[in-house]
C-alpha cells in the first residue's frame, strides 16, 4: 500500500524508525525466533528494506539475533 501512495500511507513506511532509533529490521531481530519472525526476516529483505541501519545504540538488527544454528534470520540480514 505505500509504495502505490506514500503520501496516504505513510504511517507504512519502512524505512520508519522509532524513539529508540529501530526500524523493522530491529523489532524483527529483536523478537524470539519462530516461523513468523523467520517469514517476518525474508519478506523485509524482498522488500529491500534497509538492514544496515544502526540504532541509537549503534547496534545493527543482526546485533540483536540469537547465533544459535535455529535462528536463521541471521543468514538474511548479513
């Protein structure tokens, strides 16, 4: 919906970030590790969201992932 009317759908901007400084990517690594958030990881990188990003914390969102060898979010935002 925002990339057919950025002006009516703003608050959809993915490029959005809040007061923390986090964007999509951020909530994402954040969040615990499941399908969702796996499916979550994948569409914002075919939607060529931005995750290279860092935060007010200087943290990118691949600073917040699990390494574990389940969380395969990691292999996205790199």
């Amino acid at each position: 919906m925002y990339e057919r009317d950025p002006e009516k759908y703003s608050m959809l901007d993915p490029s959005q970030t809040n007061a923390e400084g986090d964007g999509l990517f951020h909530l994402v690594a954040k969040a615990k590790y499941n399908a969702t958030t796996q499916r979550a990881t994948e569409l914002l990188y075919e939607k060529k969201v931005n995750a290279s990003v860092m935060n007010k914390e200087g943290k990118l969102p691949k600073d917040y992932l699990n390494c574990s060898k389940n969380d395969r979010r990691l292999q996205v935002c790199l």
